[in-house]
C-alpha cells in the first residue's frame, strides 16, 4: 500500500473541515452563514429546485417561512 502525498492529505483535512463547518452552521445555527460556503455565481441545485447564486438561494437555506426542523438524532 502507498503512502498517501502530504498535500492530499492536506486537501482531504481541509475539505472535511469545510464540511464540518458548514453542516455545524446548519445543525446548530439555522444556516445562518451557509451562503458564505458558496460562489456569488454558485448553483443550488434540491431535487428538481435550482438557484443560480447564493443571495436568492440564502432564505432557502435558512429555512425562512417554514417551521423550525426537528433535531438531528446520530
């Protein structure tokens, strides 16, 4: 088995980190900040549901107009 670069391991650290952040942002404040993980030009694409660039696509995230989700059980 090879050892893996040091710059891949670099990049995975930094990716799941990344993920970390944003799926905690979402759990625990209502993804009040999950707009900043995204491109100004990002596409949001849910299911059949697409929204080029973060500023329409924030409410979505935030869950604005809708009731408050039910906690995450791992």
């Amino acid at each position: 088995m090879q050892m893996a670069d040091t710059d891949d391991l670099t990049l995975w650290y930094a990716l799941n980190r990344l993920m970390t952040n944003y799926w905690a942002d979402v759990d625990s404040n209502d993804g009040s900040q999950a707009h900043e993980f995204y491109l100004p030009d990002a596409l949001y694409a849910v299911g059949n549901n697409r929204s080029r660039g973060w500023i329409r696509s924030a409410p979505s995230m935030t869950g604005a107009g809708r009731p408050a989700p039910l906690p995450r059980v791992t």
